[in-house]
C-alpha cells in the first residue's frame, strides 16, 4: 500500500500548495482520501480522475471535500458515460457541495455519485476500512485503511482526544493534521498542535508519522521539531506530491 500526498494545507491552499487530499494505492485500486482545494490537479498527476475506485472525505469543511466540485464538471464533460462513483461521507458533506450548484445541477450531481453513509468498517476493493469519530467544529471521521498486511490511519481535522489513539493502534503510518506549531500559536480549536500530534502518534505506537495541514503561515520545520521531541519514530512532513510507502 502507497499514500501520495495531494494537497498539505490548512483553511486555504498556500502558495503552490493544495488543501487536505491524499491517494491511497494497492493492487490497482484507488481511493482519493479527502478532496480539498486543488487536491485535484495533483491527484491527475498520478491517475486520472475517472480511474478513482471510491473517494472518502473526513468533513464537510470545504479545504476538504471542495473539489468535488471540479470533478463533478470533469465527469459530466468525460467522452462516455461513468459509473456513479462510491462517495463515502457523512450527511452534509455531499450537501455543503451540492448547495453550488441549482437544483437541476444538484441533481446532475447526485447521478454522478453513489453517496454513502460510511459504517463502522466498509471494504473498497483489496481495502479494509474502519472509521472513528473525531472531536472537531463539526462532526469528523478519522479513517483507517489496511491492506496487504499495512495500515495507515487519517485524523482528518480533529483536536486531541484519545479516540485518535484508538484509531491508529498499532498502524504503520499515522497522517494527522498539525495545524499549529505549538500551543502559542492556536487562532482556532478543534485542532491539533505538531507535539500534540507526536503525543498522539506515540500513545498509537505508530511507526511513522506523517504530519500535514499544516496552517499556511505555520513553519513546517520548526513544526516538525516541535513533534520530533515527542515522538520516537519517525516524523516525516508531507510535502504536495510526495509518496509514502506503507509497511514492507
Ligand atoms: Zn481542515
Ligand atoms: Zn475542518
């Protein structure tokens, strides 16, 4: 299993940079986690759009499901008909799109995606899938996905809790937002700082952690100090288009 990472920012794409997206690979299948502002133009990079196998979002906060809009235009324009496209999100995500549109166009959308309540645990192709509600502004799911013997897990946007910890026991790979460098320099809750992600990664016994949505004027190298001093494994900060490889 491979994660590329699609877009790092937090509440708006800094300069050359994308909001929340990632891409999950095994065996062929494809799954887009998150779909923030501009993470669309770099997932095309690595596969085109209408190859997707399911797209997972966290939240209905728009640096994280937005461009599902772009990708409503990219499949209304594709030359032949497509199969609607397994959404899973809670209620509102879908919605909070949706609302760009009119009705006519609304319901265009809605033939274009099979929206779908995630459980508890779902399967995409080879991919087990658990989730885990997270404490944010609005009701978050963290996602875990295992495949081949590996397992990453997916804060999406969410403040400390030990719930994280339940999520990600255990997985190879924990991507958690850090939104702030350190507790100094929170503007807004509902939001981990880079050590409070580290002290997450480390009550999960996580391998390796991946630190992303990050705020645009957030530092990423003092950020990645800042959690490197609570975390024995290895803290890697995501970059637009950086591939991951998780587990052996
Ligand atoms: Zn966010
Ligand atoms: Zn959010």
């Amino acid at each position: 299993m491979e994660v590329t990472v699609l877009g790092t920012s937090a509440a708006w794409p800094a300069p050359g940079r994308a909001a929340a997206g990632f891409l999950v690979r095994h065996e062929g299948t494809a799954v887009a986690l998150d779909l923030g502002t501009g993470a669309l133009a770099n997932l095309q990079l690595e596969v085109p759009h209408e190859r997707l196998d399911a797209v997972l979002i966290t939240h209905e906060h728009l640096d994280h499901c937005l461009d599902l809009y772009p990708l409503t235009v990219a499949r209304v324009f594709h030359p032949e008909p497509l199969t609607p496209l397994p959404l899973y999100a809670l209620p509102g995500v879908f919605e909070a799109v949706a609302a760009l549109e009119d009705e006519e166009g609304r319901e265009e959308m809605r033939g274009l995606f099979d929206v779908r309540e995630p459980g508890d645990t779902f399967e995409v192709g080879p991919f087990r899938i658990t989730t885990r509600g997270l404490p944010h502004l609005v009701p978050n799911l963290g996602f875990r996905i295992e495949a081949g013997g590996a397992a990453l897990a997916y804060t999406g946007d969410t403040g400390p809790s030990g719930e994280i910890e339940v999520l990600a026991k255990g997985v190879d790979l924990l991507v958690s937002e850090a939104s702030w460098e350190d507790e100094g320099g929170i503007l807004v809750e509902g939001h981990l700082t880079a050590r409070q992600a580290a002290e997450h990664a480390s009550g999960a016994g996580a391998g390796t952690l991946l630190l992303t949505h990050f705020w645009p004027t957030v530092d990423r190298d003092r950020a990645r100090e800042h959690a490197a001093a609570a975390f024995d494994g290895q803290v890697v900060v995501a970059d637009e288009r950086m591939t991951v490889r998780v587990g052996s």
